[in-house]
C-alpha cells in the first residue's frame, strides 16, 4: 500500500489534500504537523484510523523528520510538503517564523528525501513571480522570473530554489507547483474571503485595503487538490506545474459578491490601511498542466463556490468564533 507524508496537513489546503487522498486512493496517510495557530484539528476528523496517522512536529526538526521519512520504503512512496507560514500580513510583523519554517524547514525535507531517495512534491505560490499590471496580457508561466515581494513570498521563492537546486545537484526525485488564491472551507479567518464572510456574519463591516483594485486569480481548494495528485501521479521528475482556474476577480468586486450572496447593500464595507508593498495582480497561466498532464479543475463557477463557502461558514460558527475576536484585534492594531 502507497504511503503519503503530508506535511501541514492539519492546514487548511493540508487537509484538504488528506481527505481527498484517502477518498481517491487507496495510500495509507501520515501527517506531520507543528499544529500552530493555522491549525484545525476538527479538520481531520473522521479519516479511517487504519489509514491515517497524526505525528505532531516541526518540519525543521531533522531528528522528526528522518525517521517519517525513513518509513517510506515502497516505490510510490512519496512525501507532499505544505507545511509554511503561509500569510503576507503576519510575515510583515514578524518574518522570523517564515524564514524557519519555509526555508530551513524545506532544507531540512529536502535533506531527509536525499539521504532516503523518497518521492518529494513541493507545494509553492504564484507569488515568488511577483506581481502584473492590471492591463498585461501576459500571465504567469513556468517561465515568469522570480521577483517575490513580501518576506512570505521571498521565503516560498527560497525554498523554491533549493528545491531545484538538490534536484539538479544531487537527483532527489521532486516535482513543484505554484498556485494561485485558494478559497473553501477551512481556510483560517485571518485571509481575505473567510474575514469579510465572517465580518458580516458577526455584524461587522468588511475591510478593504485601499481601493481594492488589486486581483487575486481564485481556485477553490479541491481544484488544488486534484492538481496536486495529478502531479504526483504523472508529473515529470524535476518539472514545476502552475495550478490555476482563470478565476480573476479584483478585490472589490469580491467584497460586493459576498455582501450581496449575504443580502446586505454591496456597499456596505469600509476602505483601510493598505497593505505594504501590496501585490497588485496575480493571473495564472496553467496550460502546461492541463495540456501535459490532463488537468482541468471542476470547480469553474466562482459564484457558485463562494455561495457553498458561506454556507459552510454560516454552519460553522463554532469553529471560527473563538479566534475571531484576537484575529480582529491584530487588525485594528495596525488600522485594517
Ligand atoms: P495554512 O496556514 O492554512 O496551513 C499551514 C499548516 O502548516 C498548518 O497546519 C501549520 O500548523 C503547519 N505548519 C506551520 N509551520 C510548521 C512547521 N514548522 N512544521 C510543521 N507544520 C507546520 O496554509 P495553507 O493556506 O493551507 O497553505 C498550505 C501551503 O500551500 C503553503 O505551503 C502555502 O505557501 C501554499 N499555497 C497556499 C495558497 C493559498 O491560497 N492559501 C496558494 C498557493 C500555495
Ligand atoms: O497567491 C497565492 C497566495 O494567496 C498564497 O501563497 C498565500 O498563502 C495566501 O495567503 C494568498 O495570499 P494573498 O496575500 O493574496 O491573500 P490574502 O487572503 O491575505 O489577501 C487577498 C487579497 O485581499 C490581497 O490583495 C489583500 C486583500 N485583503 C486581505 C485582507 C486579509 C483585503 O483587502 N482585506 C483584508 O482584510
């Protein structure tokens, strides 16, 4: 039976990912995870006992981490690393935890499937292309030089490199994929869509940053899911594979969507504090994974999903409302 380490799989695409594998194959699970505050334990509830294993730890940690990697002997055997600090916002305070666990942490992953010749796909972002204008034709592609803006991005862009680095360097058997925003249950209140949802389900006001012109190329997190199998299923050892969904939607506009699928004037939100060195636009390119390896995402109504996203916020109060108050907190500090 194949199995899978999953790193960061009690995160919200993580998880996402475990419940799909389980539901598409037949691997046997292993997920490691620090279980910061991104965390969600409810989330991999009711995975079969006989498939799944929970192995609390640092990505960083080499005395952790090799013997996980040490137990995946089989010839599809295979590790899925999303283990990161994964938001812009927090690397701006505070880059430190980014550059650990996004650059070290890979280092030491890497290190591990070098030393075992286990399987590796590495889980990366559009952002380490940096950003576009609003009117470029062009969209990203595997080709797009790195120009990362954030520390989060520049810390992705890092890890990155040295994933290609050991593949050239020393043979270790990895695949990479970049992709764009995700959206879907699970995803921790601090990010764009699940703040506003919640903002108005609560009572308060969505919050803009700036004018809200900047674009986001959404996927809902099954579709990065699926992608992500198919490449490591089919993927050509060494190749990266960009993962989009032509989903591109200015800020704003998705501000006035959710208030209208909630029933509330769509110009019921507030403009705040911008974001430093905010990206302006992301728009993913993703022929090469469709046209090489047969990918098309399923999810390809935007609305529609972003409707079953509040539903499921709506339905799960209970697991956003104890963090929201602390997450609103930090916001207001820095006048968003
Ligand atoms: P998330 O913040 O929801 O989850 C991250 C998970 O990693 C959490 O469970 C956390 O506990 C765990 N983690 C953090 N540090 C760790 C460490 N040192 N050791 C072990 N586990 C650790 O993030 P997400 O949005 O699910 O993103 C997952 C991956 O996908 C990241 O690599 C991110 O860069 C990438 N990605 C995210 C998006 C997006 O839109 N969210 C888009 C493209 C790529
Ligand atoms: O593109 C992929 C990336 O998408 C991933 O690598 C990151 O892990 C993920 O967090 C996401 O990064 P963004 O910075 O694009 O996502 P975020 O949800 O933080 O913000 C989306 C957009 O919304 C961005 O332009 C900033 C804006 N924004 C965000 C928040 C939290 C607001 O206008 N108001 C807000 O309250």
């Amino acid at each position: 039976m194949q199995q899978v380490l999953v790193t960061g799989g009690a995160g919200f695409i993580g998880s996402n990912f475990v419940h799909h594998l389980i539901a598409a194959t037949d691997a046997r699970v292993i997920v490691l995870d620090k279980m910061t505050y991104a965390a969600s334990p409810a989330a991999l509830e009711g995975l079969p006992a006989d498939r799944f294993r929970l192995v609390v730890g640092d990505v960083a940690d080499a005395g952790t981490v090799g013997p996980l990697v040490a137990e995946l002997t089989g010839p599809d055997d295979a590790v899925v690393h999303f283990a990161a600090e994964s938001h812009n916002d927090n690397s701006l305070r505070d880059p430190s935890p980014f550059i650990q666990t996004n650059i070290v942490g890979t280092f030491v992953l890497l290190e591990a499937v070098r030393a075992h010749d286990v399987r590796l796909h590495h889980v990366s972002t559009d952002e380490v292309y940096g950003d576009l204008e609003l009117d470029d034709p062009a969209r990203f592609t595997e080709t797009t030089p790195y120009q990362p803006s954030s520390p989060y991005s520049a810390s992705k862009a890092g890890a990155d490199h040295l994933v290609r680095a050991w593949v050239r360097s020393f043979g270790v058997r990895a695949t990479l994929s970049n992709c764009s925003n995700n959206y879907g249950p699970w995803q921790h209140i601090e990010k764009f869509i699940p703040r506003q949802i919640t903002n108005v389900l609560a009572g308060t006001r969505p919050r803009l940053y700036g004018a809200g012109a900047n674009v986001r190329d959404w996927i809902h997190t099954e579709d990065h899911s699926s992608a992500v199998r198919t490449i490591l299923e089919r993927g050509q050892i060494g190749q990266t594979y960009l993962i989009g969904a032509d989903g591109e939607r200015s800020n704003i506009e998705v501000v006035r969507l959710i208030l209208q699928l909630l029933g509330r004037d769509p110009d019921d939100f507030d403009h705040v504090t911008d974001r430093a060195g905010h990206d302006l636009r992301y728009a993913i390119d993703s022929s090469r994974l469709r046209a090489e390896l047969g990918w098309s995402p399923a999810y390809t109504d935007f609305e529609a999903g972003l409707a079953a996203t509040i539903d499921w916020y709506r339905e799960h109060r209970d697991w956003w409302e104890p963090a929201k108050e602390a997450v609103e907190a930090g916001y207001a500090a820095r006048g968003q």
